[in-house]
C-alpha cells in the first residue's frame, strides 16, 4: 500500500496500535501452566474491543486469532488446549489484523520465565538485528541489500537465517507487493523500497537451519533438525529518512 492522504495514515495507525497492543499484553499475559488456546483468547479478547477481526482467520480461515509457535515451531502455530506453556519455553506470538479496510501486523519471539535452554541470545539477535535493519531503510534502498545485512549480521552473531519466510507489503490487504522481503541477499530481486510505501519487516534468525517446512496440520512451520528460531516483526511507514514504526506500541 501507498499512503497517499491522512486519512489513510490515521487508519494504518490505528489498526497497528490495536495489533501492537494486543501483542505486547500476551506477551505479559502469557505464564508456565496456560494453554497457546488460553492465550489465544485471551488476545482475541483485547482485539475485538479495538473493533479489530484477526486477519490470519478473516483472510486465510486459520483455525485461531494469532499465530503462537513454541520451541522448534517456526512460525503459524496453531493455538491449542493441548498445548501448554511451560517455564523456558521460547514463544513466539504473531498478531495481525484488520480494522476498518486496514491492516496491521507484527510479532515477537520471547523467553518464558528463565532461560533454561538458553536462548536468549537468539532472541535479542533477532530483535536487535530487525531494528539495525529497520534503520536502513528509506525510499530507493535494494530491498536485496537489506536481506543481505540481516544475514550478515546474523552470521556475525553465530546464526543463520531462514531462507523461505520473508516480510512483505501490507495495507489494504495482509500480504500485499512486495511480497518477498527476504532475511538474505536474492541476486534476483532488483524492487527498491518506495517511499510512502508500507511493510512488514520480520527477522528469523536461526540457531542452525536455514529453511522452515509445513507440518501434516497444514499450518506449523518447523525445521527437519530441531533448530530454534526467533523472529520479530514491525509495520512500517517507508519514507526518504528512517522509518515510521506504526506498531511501537508492541514494546519490542
């Protein structure tokens, strides 16, 4: 989406404060002992009194409101009553929506309680790493040469990226061009970012394995050896000078 007036703007900022709250309030909500359904609900909860609708199900029929992978889940995990969190888990809490024609989305991978498995270092890479990122961007930059210094950076930091999960464009839809915005340098993609143009940008760094396959769910992403991924997500306004971050309000 172009952003071509301020009425479009104030609907971009008011759907991203509604998923950037929501996010920020499970991920305070979130404790050993509760189900990813119980979370799930409860973020439903928070949405549905912005007048928001969860874009995973209004667009794509998921069988929930945010996506909420733990442990080696990727990405898209399905909430259950069959999933329990428990202390050390590595969560990531996924949160899009759709509020009066807009869209919004973000995400984030956090620690539960202490870290027992040791993954803290996972997770702040990937966060620092989006924000290192976020502050490349402006109109006229190679959307290949960001992917390439997210990349970079996770290598420097021990990790390597998840090859076929990417950012895209958001706005009037929940993907919308470009489609791909890739953790990598792709030699093939030569778009630049367009100013006024709005995106999502995630990170997914990862412990070891470089690409994420579908489980018999239809739905949860996993690597083939067990590797831990962390990503984080913000929805931004492109300009000719650093970003507009549209969904602060996630704390992240």
């Amino acid at each position: 989406m172009s952003i071509q007036s301020a009425a479009e703007l104030d609907g971009m900022k008011q759907v991203c404060e509604a998923v950037g709250i929501t996010l920020k309030k499970m991920r305070e909500y979130a404790r050993p002992g509760m189900s990813t359904l119980e979370l799930d609900e409860y973020g439903r909860g928070i949405l549905e009194s912005f007048g928001a609708s969860p874009a995973p199900k209004k667009d794509y029929n998921f069988p929930g409101c945010a996506c909420i992978s733990v442990n080696d889940e990727v990405a898209h995990g399905i909430p259950s009553n069959r999933k329990i969190l428990k202390e050390g888990d590595l969560v990531n809490v996924d949160v899009s929506a759709e509020l009066n024609g807009y869209y919004g989305d973000n995400g984030g991978s956090f620690i539960l309680g202490d870290d027992i498995q040791q993954l803290n270092p996972l997770v702040q890479a990937s966060q620092e790493i989006l924000h290192m990122a976020i502050r490349r961007i402006k109109g006229g930059v190679k959307i290949a040469d960001l992917g390439g210094f997210i990349e970079l950076e996770a290598k420097k930091r021990g990790f390597n990226v998840i090859k076929n999960l990417a950012g895209h464009g958001i706005g009037l839809k929940l993907h919308e061009a470009p489609r791909e915005i890739l953790c990598y340098k792709d030699r093939w993609n030569k778009a630049r970012f367009r100013k006024n143009s709005v995106i999502a940008l995630e990170t997914f760094i990862s412990t070891k394995d470089r690409y994420a396959y579908e489980q018999a769910d239809g739905w949860t992403l996993k690597t083939k050896n067990g590797s831990f991924v962390a990503q984080h997500e913000h929805t931004l306004l492109i300009t000719d000078d650093e970003p507009v971050i549209l969904t602060h309000s996630n704390g992240i």
